[in-house]
C-alpha cells in the first residue's frame, strides 16, 4: 500500500524546462546562435546544469569558462524566473488531495534549495510538502537514486511504500535504480520507451 508521494521538480510541479530553453536562447544569441526547442528538448532536457553548460561550450565552442557560462545562466534565470514561474496544470488539485487522504509527501529534486523554495512559495504549495531534498542534500544527481531514498529515510517509508513522480529519463531511472515505483509525466522531452515503459 503506498503511503508517500515523491515529486520532482523542474518539469513536474513547475513549467520551468521552457524557462530553462529561454536561457540557453538569451545567452547563445549573444554570441549569434540560434538555439531551438528541437535541441534543447533532444540534448539539455533533463540533464544537471553542470552537464548542459559544458555540452553548451563544446557544441558552441565558446570562448567561457566553466564558472562564466553558468555566472551568465544564472544572471539571466534569475530574471525570468522573477517574472513568473507557471505551475504544471493539475498540480494543486493533486497535492491538495493526498493531503486530504493523508499521504506523506516529499520534493526530492536536483535543485537548489533557494530557487525550488521560491518557487514554491510564490504558488504558496510549500505547505504541502512534508519534506524536501535539494541538491545540497546529496553528493550525486540523478540517476543516482540518493535523492529518492533519503526522501524516504526522510518520511520514515519504505521505498516499496512509495511512489514517484517524474518527468525526465534520469530521473526515471534514478527511481528505478531506487526500487521505487515510478509514474512518467511527461514534459518537454518524452522519455524513450524503454524508459517510460
């Protein structure tokens, strides 16, 4: 019987993939690339900042360092996400529900603390989390599955008892990898089939 629910974030609670494509546009243009939906949803959806910086400098052949380029990403994600961030169509309804019935409910994302938090708060859907893992919290990314179980040494449940939501390819296998059951919503990027199931 499942008595937790575990959320990701970018993807899933927030419609952030398509702020996340607006950045990589904003800072390419810069240097006069054009930068598509195509490519992103192909290469950057669902991967670690760490990864789609260094994949933008190799494929680019930017003149940045490492620490330039994401000094650049962040300086322009900070703008975007102070005009508004959307949330996923249904997600109130749903966290508003396994409150009611009582389910234990977790955020275990490889965001950071700070803009997951602000995030959450401008929708006001903090409250409905009864724990959270933040990138800080664990020394590896998905598809580590370290964010998934300490959500639930967090919750005090059993992986078995518990079930997580996922948009992404590693974060589906980061709960496969975590003997956790795994629903796929879909984003940007369909998951392949194999994946997805």
């Amino acid at each position: 019987m499942i008595k937790a629910v575990l959320f990701d974030f970018d993807g899933l609670l927030v419609d952030t993939e398509v702020v996340s494509l607006k950045i990589y546009q904003e800072v390419l243009s810069e240097y006069g690339f054009q930068f598509s939906k195509e490519e992103y949803s192909k290469h950057y959806s669902g991967k670690t900042e760490v990864e789609n910086i260094q994949r933008l400098i190799n494929t680019y052949h930017l003149s940045l360092t490492h620490q330039e380029c994401l000094n650049k990403v962040l300086d322009v994600e900070q703008k975007l996400i102070a005009q508004g961030v959307e949330l996923k169509t249904g997600v109130k309804p749903l966290l508003q529900f396994l409150k009611e019935n009582n389910f234990k409910t977790a955020l275990a994302t490889s965001s950071t603390r700070e803009r997951a938090i602000s995030i959450l708060k401008r929708h006001d859907i903090l409250h409905y989390f009864d724990k959270f893992v933040f990138s800080e919290d664990v020394n590896s990314s998905k598809p580590d599955p370290k964010v998934f179980l300490k959500a639930c040494e967090k919750l005090h449940v059993s992986p078995g008892k518990t079930i997580v939501l996922e948009d992404s390819e590693n974060g589906i296998t980061a709960a496969y990898n975590a003997h956790i059951p795994v629903i796929c919503i879909p984003d940007m990027k369909k998951p392949a089939k194999k994946i997805s199931g």
